[in-house]
C-alpha cells in the first residue's frame, strides 16, 4: 500500500471514534483474538453490562457470517485449499451508542436472499423476533446454512435499531461455492 493510502485510512480511523476495526482475512482464531480486544475495548468505553454483552454478541455473529460466508473474497496468492474468509467488522461509537459494521463478499446468487431477509427482519418489532427466533429454533437449519440460520435473527434481537443492509456489485463474478449447496 501506497503511504499516502494508508495516510489517508489513517486518518479515517482518527477522525471518528473507532473502538474497533479489523479488515482481513477470518478465522476462529482470528474471532477469539479480535474478541479478546473488544472486550476490553468495550470495558473501556460502555458502563453498562446489557450493552456491552448485546456488542460483543452481534459483533461474534457478524464475525461468524464472514467466516462461513465470507469466502468470495480476496484469496492469498499460492493459497491451496480451502478457501479464506475476508471481511471487515468496526465498531463506531456514536454518542452513547455503538454502532457495529461488517462487510463481506459473497456471491450474486445470495446477495439478494441476504438483503430480503434483513429488510424482512428490520420490519418486526421486539415481540415478533422473540417469536420468530423461538418458531427458528424448533426447525432444522436451512438447505444453504452453516449454522442453525438464527444468527441474523439473533442480530436483530439484540440490536437497539433496525438492520440496515446494503449491497454493492464490485464487478467481479461470483458463483455459489460447490460447499454453499449443502
């Protein structure tokens, strides 16, 4: 990366109030040793528990979507193998809120079915997620997840606002990996 590239990301981070960015490669270890840093990042900022546990929880299951989704992005050059996950998880804090992002590439053929689904959850209230989480579990995951397909359904409870979702093309051709199909 170019100096002034990274000068310029630099300054991104110190202009706002980051209490966490992580841009790269994913994996379980990866999640346990960012975790281990919000926490304690968290601790520094939030005084109240409910918030601090409800951050860290959507901030593990956005990491785990990039981690089993995330697997149409950049690969390591003379990697072999199974595929890496990229992604960027940041936390932002907001006033007395945080506000937690993540992004990923994932391909075409789910981008939509993923928007649908978090503009489906952002629409229900409190009550109607409780219940949806709760009719979720007693269902087997669905055809492509690999999870029990309650994690954006847990997000949503969790979250003091709607989800929001926002899709962008990069202009480079994704498929459904041959493992997605399961």
């Amino acid at each position: 990366m170019e100096f002034d590239r990274f000068h310029q990301f630099g300054s991104l981070l110190l202009h706002d109030d980051f209490v966490l960015s992580y841009s790269g490669y994913v994996t379980e270890d990866i999640l346990e040793a960012v975790g281990a840093t919000l926490r304690q990042r968290l601790a520094d900022h939030i005084d109240n528990p409910k918030q601090i546990c409800n951050v860290f929880s959507i901030f593990v299951e956005l990491m785990q979507n990039v981690i089993r989704y995330g697997t149409d992005g950049p690969q390591p050059v003379g990697k072999c193998g199974d595929r890496e996950s990229f992604g960027l998880v940041m936390v932002v804090q907001n006033g007395a809120s945080l506000n937690i992002m993540s992004g990923n590439f994932i391909a075409r053929d789910d981008a939509k079915t993923l928007h649908e689904r978090v503009m489906f959850l952002s629409r229900k209230t409190p009550e109607e997620l409780r219940q949806l989480y709760r009719a979720r579990l007693r269902q087997p995951p669905e055809a492509n997840s690999k999870g029990a397909s309650i994690g954006l359904i847990e997000i949503a409870r969790r979250s003091s606002i709607p989800l929001q979702c926002e899709m962008r093309d990069t202009g480079k051709p994704t498929t459904r990996h041959p493992d997605k199909n399961a």
